[in-house]
C-alpha cells in the first residue's frame, strides 16, 4: 500500500501464566490474556484501535480503545477513547486524552 500513501499496522497478542499459589493458598490456575489492534495511517491522518481480554482470577476484564491523530500547522494533534470493565470487581472505565507534540530541532521534541 506505500504506492497509494497509506500505512496499515496490525497486531495481535497472546500470553498465558501457571499460578499455582497466592498468599492464603489461593489457586487460579492458568491465566490467559489476548490482545489485538491496528493503526492506518494516510494523507497526515491516522486512526487506531485496540482490545484486550484477560481472566484475571475468577472474573474477566476487558478494554478497547480507539484513537484519531493529524498534523497539522507543524504539530502533531491526537485524541482518543477508551473503555474497560473488570467483571471481578465490577469496576466499570472510561478514559478520554488529547495530546499535542512538535519538533523543536532534530532530535528533540516537545509534547503535552
């Protein structure tokens, strides 16, 4: 896709753990955690999204998130979306974030 200008990332994860024992003898067996997402990049925009679940001892957690980036006028502008849910505690999350960075000399950039 380089001859049209466009970018495709993509990605995907997998990572498993024994644990046998936890303080108080707690046993939670194998844990497991999948992970996907992407980024397209084209004319100076870019999107993103990812996702993730995990058992996490007894309850299921997962989180996604998505994310839009431009330049423009010499900086670099970003903003984004993001929810989670752990079903062991019941905690529910939202996450919003902006960002704004530029190049000050060749190797030193400056970002909020």
């Amino acid at each position: 896709l380089g001859d049209a200008g466009v970018r495709v990332d993509v990605y995907g994860a997998f990572g498993r753990a024994d644990v046998d024992t936890l303080p108080g003898d707690i046993d939670l067996g194998t844990l497991q955690v999948w992970s996907t997402g992407g980024n397209l990049e084209w004319e100076g925009l870019r999107f993103g999204a990812d996702w993730l679940t995990t058992d996490n001892g007894g309850g299921r957690y997962r989180a996604w998130s998505i994310g839009l980036g431009a330049d423009w006028r010499g900086f670099a502008w970003s903003g984004g979306f993001g929810r989670s849910r752990d079903d062991l505690t019941g905690i529910d999350g939202e996450t919003w974030h902006i960002g704004l960075s530029r190049d000050l000399w060749e190797l030193t950039k400056i970002a909020s």
